[in-house]
C-alpha cells in the first residue's frame, strides 16, 4: 500500500467522489515526481486531492505551494481537507484572468471543465519555468487532448502519455517537459 492510499480513501469517502478527484495512480505519480524532481514551487489549478497531494509531499520542506480554483466551493474544502490532515493551507487563490505567477517548478492542470482546461493552456505554458513540468490530467477525453497536443506542438513541446497513471475509469496523464522542445 502506497502511503498516499489512506488519504485517498478518507478524500472519496468525505469530501469528493473517486470519479471526480484524481485517481490513486495519478496521485501516486504526482507524488513520485515530486521526489523525483525535488521541485522548489509547486502549483494545482483545479484545487482538490492533488492540492493536498503536492501539500503533504512539501511538508517540512523549503517549497513554495499554490493551488488555484475558479469555484470558491472547492478551494474551501480543499483548505478543509488540508486543515484535517495537518498540511499547508497557504495560498489558496481563486484563479481568474488576472492571475499571474512565474517560475513553477510543477504544475499540475486540472482547473474546472475540458473548455476552461483548453482555453488556459496558454496561461499555464507561461507560468512554468523552462525547466518544469505541466502534467496534464484528463487525456481520455479526445476532444481536451486534441486541443492540449495541438497548443503545446505549436508551441514547440510534445506531451508524453503516462501509461501508469491509467485507472479504472480510462484516466490517464500526460506531461510536458518544458526543457525537452521538439
């Protein structure tokens, strides 16, 4: 058992839906890259399991952490959850057309429906150093990974599928890596 798994659990049974909040193996993955990378400023748009994810991975660490969310309702109870599970509750922010942040390290992009994912793809790209990673979740859906490929290709990037991070509804992630351009 992964140690993300009790939290997991406790997520889907109190405050979302195993359907709606990342799944297990992509929170296990977001967890491992952060290992991995060791990332200095980590940041969610679309606050839920994975604001607690890169939360709980900071804890104790020098790590700047921003979640952001266009619905207040998800920002509480992820702020909520956080509070529980004794984790950094600090910038929580409502995301809008004005928000602006450089230099992520991590971002993951999971920010309201497949049209508000699309259209801020270009706003994501732009506050991700040029050493970070965007990981994108929600590549089943065609119509969002057309539109994800098609801007990052144009941008000079291509996303990779993360077979591992496949569950049992088809979800999968994909990441960019902002230092490989094509």
């Amino acid at each position: 058992m992964h140690l993300l798994e009790p939290f997991y659990k406790q997520y889907t049974t109190v405050v979302s839906t195993p359907s709606a909040a990342i799944s297990l193996e992509s929170a296990v993955f977001l967890w491992n890259l952060c290992e991995e990378r060791q990332p200095k400023v980590l940041a969610d748009t679309g606050s839920g399991f994975s604001s607690f994810i890169i939360r709980l991975w900071s804890k104790n660490k020098d790590v700047v952490v921003y979640s952001f969310d266009d619905n207040d309702f998800w920002i509480q109870k992820s702020i909520d959850f956080s509070r529980e599970n004794d984790v950094n509750t600090d910038n929580f922010l409502i995301w809008d057309s004005n928000t602006e942040l450089k230099n992520i390290d991590i971002l993951f992009h999971d920010l309201g429906n497949m049209t508000t994912r699309a259209e801020t793809l270009s706003k994501v790209f732009n506050m991700t150093n040029k050493e970070g990673l965007i990981v994108l979740d929600d590549l089943h859906k065609s119509e969002y990974d057309i539109k994800a490929r098609t801007f990052f290709k144009k941008c000079g990037y291509e996303i990779k599928k993360i077979p591992e991070t496949i569950d049992s509804y088809g979800r999968f992630l994909g990441i960019v890596d902002m230092s490989k351009k094509m």
